[in-house]
C-alpha cells in the first residue's frame, strides 16, 4: 500500500495533539496492537493459525486472529463461504514448479487481488495473515538474494471458495505484494521480507518511501507525465536527491532551507507571494501539511482562507520544528469544485465536491492501462477522503452533482484516464532511472497505482487535478464498488474487476520468474519470420540449445550449443532421434525440456522426447495432426461419447499417392473440393477444383513441380508429396489458438480470416480479437479443443483453422504447433500472453501462468502483402525499409515473413501489414487509407473486399 488515510477526519485534527507524536502501527494501526471491537459474524475461532516452526508474541498472535477475522468479515458482506481449515492436512504440491502468488497485507485492502486471482489462478493466490508464515532462504547461485517460502496462508479458488492450509514442504513464491508499513510491528517485517527477492515483487519500502513524498511524485507528475497538480509551495529540509536541482515545474515552487529556525521572514516571503500568485487560479483555501514517509496516513491538514497569511505563516513555522531530513512542509492549493452543469443556475443546498479515484495497471511492454475508476461525492466545503463516503461509478457522480450529458461524461473519463496513465509512466520511468538497490531488489516493480483526482475547472475545461498516490486505498474502493454490485449480481464480470489487469501481471512476471535460466532444447529454427524467438530467450532467460539442418544459420551464434544436423529427412526420424539423443548426452546438456515450432520438426521433436524422458505429446498424436488426411479419417470415426463427438467437426476426403487415387477420390469426395499436400504449410500449393480434369491436372503439376526439400524448403516436402482431395466447405475462415495442458484448456484464441483469393487460398486478411458472437467463438475454441484432444494433444500450444458453416465448425486442419505468421505478435499485443512463452513451459512440464479469462486490449485488422502482386510496391512506396519506419512510428504493425522479393507460382506472403484501433471498424479505416497510400490496394488486390468479412 503506498498510503493509508486516518480512520479519523483528517481536515480538523488539532494541530501538535498526540495523534502526530504516535507511531503507526502494524500495516498503519494506530498502536502496536490491533483496532478494539469485534467483526459480527458467526464463523469458527478453533481455527489453527498458528504456524509450525514460527513463535509469535502475544501481540503479534493477536494481529493474526484479527486480520483472519477481518477476512471472515469481507468473505460474509461478499455473500462467500466461510474459510475452512485444511491444515490439519498439508498440502505438498510441487514447490518451485507453480505459480505461488502471494500477498501479506490487509485483506480488506486486498481482497479484490485476492478474489480475481481465485479465479484466474485457482489455488495459487496465497494470503498471508502473519509474517511468520513466510520464511527467507538464501537463493543459491545469487549472492544477496533470497527465495520466499509460504508455510501457512489462506488460499483463493473460483466462487470465493478459501481454505487455510499448510504446505510441506513450503511453496516458493513466484510473486509477492507486501502492504508497508513505517511502524514497528509487521510493516516493518514485511518491508524486510519485500527486500532483494528471487521472485518478482510489486512493492518494496524504497519505492514506497518515493512515491509517498507528495512533493516528489508532484514534480514527476507535472514535469514528465504533464498531469495536472495543485499550486503548491513547499519548504523543504535537505531534500531527498531527486528533488536537487532540475527543472522548475509549473504551479510548484520549493524552498530549501538550510536549517529549522530562525526562517520567519523567509516563510513570510515567500507565503505571501504564494498566496497572491496566479498559479493559485480561483482557489478561496490553501491546506497546511507535512510531506514524507514518516507521515503517511497520520499528517494534520489545516484548512485556512486563501486572505489569512497570518495563521498560514504561524503554521508552517510551528510545523518546520517537527520536520527530519527528505521531509517537507507544503501549502497548497484547495481545488474549487467545478460547478456542474456550467449552464444554468447552481443547484440549491451546498456545492458538491467531487473525489476521483483511478486504479492504473502496468500490463505487457510496461504499459499503463487504466482498470478503475471510483469516484465519492461530498459537501465542497470540506476535503472528501476514503472510507468516509460510499463509492460510485464515475457516471453516478457526475449525475449527482448535475451532469448527465453522455458526450461530456465520456470527455471526463478520457482525460481521467490520460491523466492516469501518464501518472504510472512517470512513475515507471522514474524507476527505469534507479539502481536495483535504490528499488529494494532487481525484481521490484510498481506493477499498479493508484491515482486521486478533484475534479477542477482549468481554462473553461472539466480538469482532473492529481492529488496523491494512493495504491491500497484506491484498490480497496475499487473492490468495495464491485462488491456493491456483486451483492445484486452474483458472478461480477471478469471485465468489471478493477484487478484483472494485476493478476495478469503477476501471472506473467510469475512465469518469467519459473522459466529463467531454463534449459531447452529447441529443434528448427525457422526463418526470418522466427527472428522474435531469439529476442525472446534473452528477455526471458532461457538457455537455447539449438538443431538446425542449415551449418550457418544466423541463430547458430545466438544460443548456448549449436548441433548441425539435417532433420529434413522425416523418412528416417526414428533413427535420427535415437543419434540426437546421443549427441546430448555426449554434450552433457541437462535439459528441462526440447520443443519445437517449426512443422517439418514437430514429429521428431516428439521421438526425440520420448528418447530422453522429457513431457511431450505421443509421437503417434504428433503423426496423426500432422497428416491432413489422416486427421480428417480418425476423427471421422470418433462418434461415442461425450457429446458433441469430434466427428461433427471433421470433412470428408482422400488421400492421393497416384493418379489413380485422384479417379477414385473424385468418386467419394463431392466436388467442387480443396487439394493441398498432406505434409505441407503456408497454403502452398492448395487449390480449388470443380471438377476431376482440374483434379488430375492439379495432381500432376503439383507432382512434377514440388518434388523435394529443395523445391520450396520449409513447407513439409522432406515428408514428400502426398496429396488430399477434401470436401469444399462455405463458411468463413477462422484461426483458433490453443494452450492444453494435462488435457485442459487453459486459453484460446479466435481471428477471423478474410476472404481467399480462389481458385487459390493464400490468406489475404485477418482481425483479432474475431467479430462473432460469442455463442459462435465458444463454438469455434470447443470444436478446436476437441479435436485435438480427439487426436490424442494433450500438451502444448496448437494453431487449429476451420471454417463457420451454417450448419456449425468444420475442421480445415491441424497445425501440432505456435501459430505462426503474425499470430503469435498479434496476440501478444493484445492479450498480454506469448504463445512462446506458454510452450516452453508446456516442454518443461510446467503449467503454462495464463490468465483464465484473458481480455483483448484493442483490436487489430491486417492484410498480407505478396511479392507477386505488390512487387512494384514493395520495391517503392512500400519498401520494407518505409513499413519498417511506419511500424516504429506506431502507424502500423509490421510482420516480415520473408526476406527475398523474388515472385513464384507458389508463393507464401511477404509481409503482415496492420493497423490497430479501439474497434474493428476504426482499424479497418486506418489500414484502408494505409494501403490505398501505400500502393497495397488495387484492382487486382482490392483490400477493401478483403477487409469486407470484418464489419
């Protein structure tokens, strides 16, 4: 928590009362123990909090049962169950080979975390009532870091189920998120325990101690992020370091001084100035405050007419006594309350205030994104705080105090929004800037913050003013709204919780922190359109080890151990598993797992597991996905039970090894119909046939023209030229990306493909996230899922395309691998998951940290580009060089699938071209004027048409 107002009212706390001399304590308590009173409630106290191997005082125990019972309370006005014990029955587990996201703080403060974390993570979202259920141990091979170990916590499962366990042996933690305190009981340890972790951490004192220095994070806020900030005049003792020198920012003014006393006419000064000065705008009141850590939560704010200089001066000077170094005294301000509407009379009774509090996530690439906005509403002429008036959307709030108008409702929420992203990358930047020991370890981030806004009028606009930063108590609104809404509708929205982006990112460090220094065989290292992955190791951690059949392969020097070996023979894949397996051996590589993304690999990569005894899927389940034909038959016969039966999905075909075939394919197959190698990718060589002269002609070109490796390398050809005559099906044209681990769906995926241009199907265009309705996406990701498992993948990442006919999904073909293309950059972008990611960790055995419900950002529509209709383009006004700037001037997104522009009869696309928006229609907008400007569209390659599939 970055900071905790009083339970009291702040605004008329006697100035030197013994309230300012008190020392907060635990988790910010008003004394070193726990709130009297009791939480009404009728749940059990035989519970067993104590821990096996820890000793706790009397007034830590009595911290214990009060935050238990605190959690019992939140879990009863929730309407959820009751917590059971379970640790009379320990858990065991696989410690350091889950996500263990664990939390010690308040769990009012937290229990919006806590629950979304339930659902998106069952099992894995650990809360810690008491230090002493944490232990630090020395983490080996990392000198001054230390793994966190969970002995005791309550555990979180979808419904709001929780149950008190044990765990032998202890659960390394994969996250942590500590609420800090400055007192002496457990803020103090938990600020110990957050310090120089192995594991990914969301909050340590060091940051804490920044961002609670209002001056501080007042000139961040205006100077790098541009929000505005009170007019503030702050008197400053030997400043912290990030406050000398630099830039004077706008409306804040800061006095150093050299010493406590003797300062009267210097604060005289310069108060007098600061109350006549234009930065203070219409502001009738200035507030009197300290600034610091040591005062978080427990300042007094005096209130005075901006006309009083008198009793402004006597205050700051009676304040300058109490100040220590890196704290300061500030006069700031009192934001006037808009008067809403603008037009009209005011409303009768007293003006109403309002309280603006904005929950701000940082989600994949280190982006901000806004999750919540709770607003409060009061009388204006007192300070509105949390926890003294009930939460409210923000549109409630503006209704309330008169304005209803949508257009200027979505105006307000557009610049609360701005404001608060900003205030997170300023933060995010600040911290890029520090030392890993300035942070409190290499793995503190500030993964969420929380921003209060009033809401002002500046320059005839509606301005959100930033006020404070305030993490838990934001968080906490946020949750006590929810729970407002949850308590009349059961199974809140996973999209309505302020905390989903959170957990997705501790899911996502949490699967960093398993997957680094992971060792991994990796067979095939594909072209240029695989360059991400090498990137991608680095970032993560991994140790590659590569197979590849090309001796100079530029990923040869990017990874741990390069083994040259032809792995295009698929003939001989058994034998040349057997000779791999001893070639690792001989190299003494202990490896965590050996996947692969490359199709002309995947069944050797399964033979080669089996080998060694690393997770994989069945070599024969890897065979039967792999040929298309055979994919169709078996599934054709799985008929039984449960219901749909895999059958459903699948299409009629044959398969063709001779001209024969074809006269006897034409006969079972009905025409017009679909030929395409039983080995092959990319679309090459599939086309549609009317009739059985097109069949015999396609046949024999395709067995005259694409005989061998060396015809078109990296399509299947080392597997030969088999052919399939399938069933042409109508219907529109959809990728489903899937990650199964253990047989269950942990995600998925759908695109939509615009349409092909025949008799040819080389892919033209695609939008993500797809346009269906959410009955034919659920359709789509169950006849995906079920196919697979149909075939026999259980584990993995797997690329399935089918087509949405009016009688339901038909299964086109499975691809046992990443999807490829711009799929896996598309979905990273949007969702926050990496496919590449999720399957090396499927290959080390490890459940793969995705969230249960992952939501898309935005949306992205694209077209492909090729050689042989924009080589005019793509040599001038679209050269790679032109996408390339485009794409880091963030006008679109560039997807370089091959390097050479050389034209061909069989020919994959160059290029991924696309453009992002808040909705499928503005991205098609911008991607249609990118093109007609770029020269992509023509007659003879209509992008409009192909985009037509998205509206």
């Amino acid at each position: 928590m970055l900071s905790l107002d009083p339970l009291g009212p702040e605004w008329d706390c006697p100035l030197g009362s013994k309230d300012l001399e008190e020392e907060e304590g635990p988790w910010g308590g008003g004394s070193g123990l726990p709130p009297p009173g009791c939480f009404p409630g009728s749940w059990r106290h035989d519970v067993g909090l104590d821990c096996k191997g820890a000793s706790e005082g009397a007034d830590a125990q009595a911290w214990t049962v009060h935050y238990y019972s605190l959690l019992q309370s939140c879990l009863q006005q929730a309407g959820l169950p009751e917590t059971q014990d379970r640790s009379q029955a320990p858990r065991t587990g696989c410690p350091g080979a889950e996500v263990t996201l664990c939390i010690l703080g308040s769990p009012s403060t937290f229990l919006s975390v806590l629950l979304e974390a339930g659902v998106q993570s069952p099992g894995n979202m650990l809360l810690c009532l008491s230090p002493a259920w944490l232990t630090k141990v020395p983490a080996p091979g990392q000198p001054g870091e230390a793994a966190l170990l969970v002995s005791k916590a309550v555990s979180f499962h979808p419904g709001g189920l929780t149950f008190l366990d044990d765990f032998v042996p202890p659960r390394r933690a994969t996250y942590f998120l500590a609420g800090l305190g400055l007192g002496p009981g457990w803020g103090r340890e938990a600020a110990e325990l957050a310090r120089d972790l192995t594991c990914p951490t969301g909050a340590s004192a060091e940051l804490a101690r920044l961002l609670e220095d209002r001056l501080l994070t007042r000139r961040l806020l205006a100077q790098q992020g541009n929000v505005a900030v009170p007019a503030t005049l702050a008197f400053t003792y030997k400043p912290p370091a990030p406050l000398r020198g630099g830039d004077a920012s706008p409306g804040l003014r800061l006095v150093e001084l050299n010493g406590k006393e003797g300062q009267e006419t210097l604060v005289k000064e310069e108060v007098g100035a600061f109350l006549h000065s234009e930065a203070l705008g219409d502001a009738l009141q200035v507030a009197v405050k300290l600034s610091g850590w040591r005062w978080r939560g427990r300042q007094a704010l005096r209130l005075y007419p901006r006309a009083e200089q008198g009793p402004v001066v006597d205050t700051v000077l009676a304040l300058l006594e109490k100040l220590e170094e890196e704290e300061s005294v500030l006069v700031e301000a009192v934001c006037p309350p808009a008067r809403l509407p603008f037009a009209g009379s005011p409303p009768p009774g007293p003006e109403l205030a309002l309280r603006i509090c904005a929950v701000v996530c940082r989600t994949q690439g280190d982006r901000p994104l806004l999750s919540k906005v709770v607003c409060s509403v009061g009388r204006g002429d007192r300070p509105l705080r949390h926890q003294s008036s009930l939460p409210r959307t923000l549109e409630a709030a503006l209704a309330q105090c008169g304005l209803a108008e949508a257009s200027q409702v979505a105006i307000v929420r557009q610049r609360v929004k701005a404001a608060a992203e900003a205030a997170l990358a300023a933060v995010l930047t600040l911290e890029a800037g520090l030392s890993a020991e300035q942070r409190g370890g290499r793995q503190v981030r500030t993964d969420f913050l929380g921003v209060d806004f009033a809401l002002t009028v500046a320059g005839r606009a509606l301005t959100p003013v930033a006020l404070e930063l305030n993490g838990g108590l934001c968080l906490e609104a946020c949750g006590a709204l929810e729970g407002l809404w949850a308590a009349q509708r059961p199974g809140l929205a996973a999209e309505e919780a302020a905390a989903a982006p959170l957990v997705e990112t501790m899911l996502r460090r949490s699967a960093r922190c398993l997957m680094e220094g992971k060792q991994l065989l990796l067979l095939g290292a594909g072209g240029v359109s695989k360059k991400f992955v090498w990137e991608a190791a680095r970032d993560y951690g991994l140790k590659l080890h590569l197979v590849e059949s090309d001796p100079n392969h530029f990923a040869s020097q990017l990874v741990q151990t390069f083994i040259h070996f032809d792995v295009t023979e698929h003939r001989r894949d058994e034998e040349n598993a057997r000779v791999l397996a001893e070639l690792v051996r001989a190299r003494g590589l202990q490896l965590d797992g050996c996947f692969s993304y490359w199709d002309d690999c995947l069944v050797l990569t399964a033979l080669l597991c089996q080998e060694l005894g690393l997770p994989c899927n069945p070599p024969a389940a890897m065979r039967l996905a792999k040929q298309k034909s055979r994919t169709q038959l078996h599934l054709l016969c799985r008929r039984g039970p449960p219901w749909p039966a895999p059958s459903l999905y699948a299409v009629p075909c044959c398969p063709l090894e001779s001209e024969a075939d074809v006269d006897r394919a034409v006969c079972q197959v009905p025409l017009p119909g679909v030929m395409k190698l039983e080995f092959g990718a990319g679309a090459v060589g599939v086309r549609l046939v009317k009739n059985a002269s097109q069949c015999r002609e396609h046949f024999s070109r395709i067995a005259r023209d694409l005989q061998a490796e060396a015809d078109h390398p990296g399509i299947g050809l080392g597997w030969g030229n088999a052919m399939l005559l399938m069933e042409f099906i109508e219907g529109t044209e959809h990728d489903v990306d899937l990650v199964l681990f253990g047989g269950r769906l942990l995600a998925a995926f759908v695109s939509d493909n615009g349409p092909t241009r025949l008799p040819g199907f080389t892919e033209t265009a695609a939008c993500m996230p797809t346009g269906l309705a959410p009955e034919q996406e659920a359709q789509l990701v169950q006849a995906a899922f079920r196919c697979c498992l149909g075939c026999g993948l259980l584990d993995g990442v797997f690329n399935v395309e089918l087509k949405l006919t009016g009688a339901g999904p038909r299964l086109i073909e499975i691809n046992p691998r990443m999807g490829g293309f711009y799929l896996r950059d598309w979905i990273l972008e949007l969702y926050g998951v990496d496919l590449l990611l999720a399957a090396a960790m499927v290959a080390c055995g490890l459940r793969p940290a995705l969230p249960a419900h992952p939501r898309a950002r935005g949306h992205l529509v694209g077209v492909m580009c090729l050689v042989s209709q924009h080589l005019q383009a793509l040599s001038s006004t679209a050269s790679p060089e032109t996408l390339q700037a485009l794409h880091d001037q963030g006008l679109l997104r560039l997807n370089l699938l091959e390097e050479a522009l050389v034209p061909g009869e069989y020919e994959e696309p160059y290029c991924s071209v696309a453009c992002a928006g808040s909705s499928p229609a503005e991205a098609r907008h911008r991607l249609l004027g990118l093109c007609q400007g770029l020269g992509i569209d023509g007659p003879h390659y209509p992008v409009a048409y192909f985009l037509s599939h998205f509206k």
